[in-house]
C-alpha cells in the first residue's frame, strides 16, 4: 500500500471547501454591514450571565463586535452575577432579574439565551412571542415537550432561532464534511465515534447543576448534543432510531467520602479531584460572591448523593439513510479528545483530536520537516490537525489541516462573525444552524436517556412531530 501526504495550505483549504470563498471563515469588513443595515447596530438583551453568558457571548462581543452591536439589556435571576456581569462585559445598560421586564423596558432585537439547560424554552418562547430574533446555546432544550413547544413558537412568530453549534465551524470538521459529501471513500455505511473526556474537565460537569439530570437533562443532552449535531451534519441526513446504555458507576454516591463542597473540605488531601475555585478571581467574584443570593455552588462536591445522571454512555444511531453510528462518551479518562472513523464503501476516513500520542508524532513530524526545509522557511508547516484516508485496494492519505485559533478549533470566532458581521453572506457548506438542527440534535439525547430508562430501542417518530429525512432539507 502506498501513502501520501497532503497538507491543505490555508487557500487551498478555502477553496476546496468553500467555507471561506464565501467569508464564512473571515469576517466581512465592518464598514461592509454597516453600509447594508444604514450604520445601526444590532441591540443585544442576554439572559444568563454564568460564565458562558459572561464570556464569549458577553465581553466577547464587546470587545470584537462593539462596532455592529450593542447591549440594551442583561438578566440574570441572582441579582449579585448580573452587576458582576454587567462591569466584567464593561456595558452601561440596564440590568434585571426579570425576564418579562428586561422585554417590557428595552427595544432589543435580539435575546440571547445562555441559561441553564432546562429554562432555555422558556426564555426562547417569551421572546418569539414579543417579536425578537433569538440566539441560544446548545442544547436548544431538554426534553420532546419543551422541543415542539419551540417549534411551534417560531413558526408562529415569524422570526428566527439561532443555535450556536461552533463546531461545526471547526476548519478540521468542515473537512470532514467535504470528504463525506464528496463521497471521497464511496457511501458512507457507519461510523465509530468516541468523545473522550480527562479527569479535570469532565468532572467539572458533576460539581455543577449539570449533574442533575433535571437542569441539563444528562450529558447526552447538555454535551453530546454538540457531536450529534456534527453527526447530522456530516452525514447530511436525519436520525430515525436510537439505542443506548449508561450507568452512574464513578462519581456521585460511588465514593467512600463526600463533603458539601470543595472549599474547606475535611477530606481535600485525599480526593484527587479536590478542586480550588479561590485559585480564580473571574470565579470568586461571579459564583462565590453570589452564593448568598441564590445558594448555587460553583465547587460543589463530586460525590453527593443527588448526582442523577450517567457517568458513561454507549449509543447506537440509526440514519434515514442507512447509516448506522457508534457513540460513547467517556467522563474521566486521563485525556481529553476525540476519535472518529467514516467506513465508506470504497474505504475509511479516520480523524482524531487532543489524542497524546498522536500530538507526539506531530512535533517530532514538525520538527523533522523543519530540519529538512530550513533553506525554504515559506514552506515550513504550521501547527495542523490531521485526517487519514485509506482507500480499498489502494494507496492511503494524509491530509493537514491548518489548526484554528481560538476556542473549539477556530470554530468560535467564525460563528460569532456570521452572526454579527455578516448574518446573509452564502453558506455553501450549510454551518448556519437552526431549530431543525437544535431539535434532531437534541432529540438523540433524549431518545438515548429514554431508551437506557425503558430498556429498548426508541424511534424518533416516537418523540418529535418532524418526519426524519434520508436527505436533510436546505
């Protein structure tokens, strides 16, 4: 078998997959959408200024997108987070621990949603409702009810959700998605995906309200919800039955020892995930300070008893288009990352991310290729993800993928500036995600929970009102 290797040059990588020929991988000049919409910026309200709401979907925006938005309004139900908030974004607006109100006394036109899980409808609903635009976090919901209801509530408002799945602007997934759609290793037949979480960040779930399965309607919602909708997308096509098992078998009442919180813990020199929040002052401030208003524990103890979700999670898919899927989520490994396999008809593609050993070979790849064209510095390749095609019967290849900066991949950045640069500009590569892909996206997750609490396979006809598709619909 021979191999090749390929590295995807930045105008190379844009070309072939479109992303960027039409500016979604950079962002129209400001003075471009200015010009279009008159010179008015866009008027922001956000609810939920935890961390998220705080950062990327706050301070964020002020500091890169000051010149096409601005804020009218913030809210939070802890009136203590909300003036944190509202200093830490550095806006002069009013702020609310009234939703209702926050609608009444501003003239926003868009609301953007950053609250926990299980009260995103309720946010979603109120503003469709009074007129406004929305941009939620992912997952879009937590259960089949709350779905439909926003469903129906966009289609009879008339305005628009957003759902801001980043990854999907990741340049290495969006490969992926050209490969696939170029049927690169024939028809897709299955895939093998495994999402891979280290001891730090996955247990950061289970101190938070996330590990209540009544907030964030266990990671197969809250988290998983982001790689079945790169599924859906990758795929181009509709989910139609799910499988799935899990168990709580680490965290929660599995330890010997628990305490109420992290800080002051009598058993913090023998619990190796001992965590210490008063090591960030962003934390202390936001969550710390406010504990008095609302009692939420940001260092919460990972072993109470009220932990009620799965620690570990095995899901079989089903696709309108015959493609079956392999899914597991894994919640304290020692490292962070992801694996990814596309059986095709005519061969394989297989991607990987944050896996150790792999990033071991890269560095001593690069620093090998540095050697050998130290006479041609122009040539010398940058920090790259990398994807493996291997055809039947033939020769196998390497491609390079020049790494994003930033958040998820490079993904952040993009999403924001088709948001709020250049919300009409062409998407050939369909990133642009709306409540057809929140829904079949978080649908999997709640028909993967039911299908563990019912001991049965669950079709998704069973659950949501939309009739899955073997083509996903433009």
């Amino acid at each position: 078998m021979k191999e090749k290797s390929s590295y995807v040059n930045r105008r190379s990588f844009l070309t072939t997959t479109g992303a960027v020929t039409a500016g979604s991988l950079f962002a129209a000049p400001a003075t471009e959408l200015l010009n279009k919409v008159g010179g008015k910026k866009v008027k922001l309200a956000l609810v939920g200024t935890g961390i998220r709401g705080c950062t990327f979907w706050g301070k964020n925006i002020t500091k890169k997108y000051a010149d096409v938005a601005e804020f009218v309004g913030l809210c939070d139900i802890n009136p203590g987070r909300v003036e944190f908030a509202k200093g830490y974004i550095g806006v002069d607006c009013p702020v609310f621990t009234d939703f209702d109100e926050m609608l009444k006394k501003t003239d926003c036109e868009m609301v953007m949603v950053t609250t926990m899980d299980s009260t995103h409808h309720e946010f979603i609903i109120k503003a469709l409702k009074a007129g406004k635009e929305v941009l939620t976090e992912k997952p879009m919901t937590t259960d089949e009810d709350k779905c439909e209801a926003i469903l129906k509530a966009e289609k009879k408002s008339g305005k628009k959700v957003k759902v801001g799945f980043n990854y999907r602007y990741n340049p290495h997934y969006t490969k992926l998605r050209e490969l696939v759609q170029k049927k690169r290793v024939g028809d897709i037949v299955s895939v093998d995906f495994n999402w891979i979480l280290n001891t730090y960040h996955g247990a950061s779930y289970f101190r938070r309200w996330h590990g209540i399965r009544a907030c964030s309607g266990t990671l197969l919602v809250h988290k998983a919800t982001h790689h079945f909708d790169l599924l859906n997308w990758w795929l181009d096509s509709d989910p139609v039955e799910v499988m799935a098992y899990g168990s709580l078998e680490h965290y929660g009442k599995n330890n010997p020892f628990r305490g109420t919180k992290c800080r002051g813990c009598e058993h913090y020199d023998k619990c190796k995930y001992h965590y210490d929040i008063t090591k960030s002052k962003m934390y202390m401030d936001l969550y710390v300070a406010n504990e008095k208003h609302d009692g939420y524990i940001r260092d919460n103890c990972l072993w109470r008893k009220e932990i009620d979700i799965y620690d570990k999670m095995s899901v079989q898919i089903k696709y309108a288009n015959n493609v079956m899927v392999n899914y597991s989520l894994t919640t304290y490994s020692p490292y962070e990352g992801m694996r990814i396999a596309f059986n095709g008809t005519t061969g394989r593609i297989d991607a990987w991310d944050g896996i150790p050993w792999r990033k071991k070979e890269k560095i001593n790849q690069a620093q090998l290729h540095s050697k050998e064209m130290s006479q041609a510095a122009k040539d010398a390749v940058p920090e790259f993800e990398e994807i493996f095609v291997s055809d039947n019967f033939g020769s196998m290849e390497q491609i390079k993928i020049p790494k994003g900066k930033g958040g998820h991949g490079g993904g952040d950045k993009v999403l924001q500036d088709r948001i709020f640069r250049n919300p009409n500009m062409p998407d050939p590569m369909r990133h642009a995600a709306g409540t057809r892909d929140g829904a079949f996206s978080c649908i999997i997750g709640i028909a993967a929970r039911k299908s563990i609490e019912e001991h049965r396979s669950v079709k998704i006809s069973e659950i949501l009102d939309i009739k899955p598709q073997a083509v996903r619909p433009v």
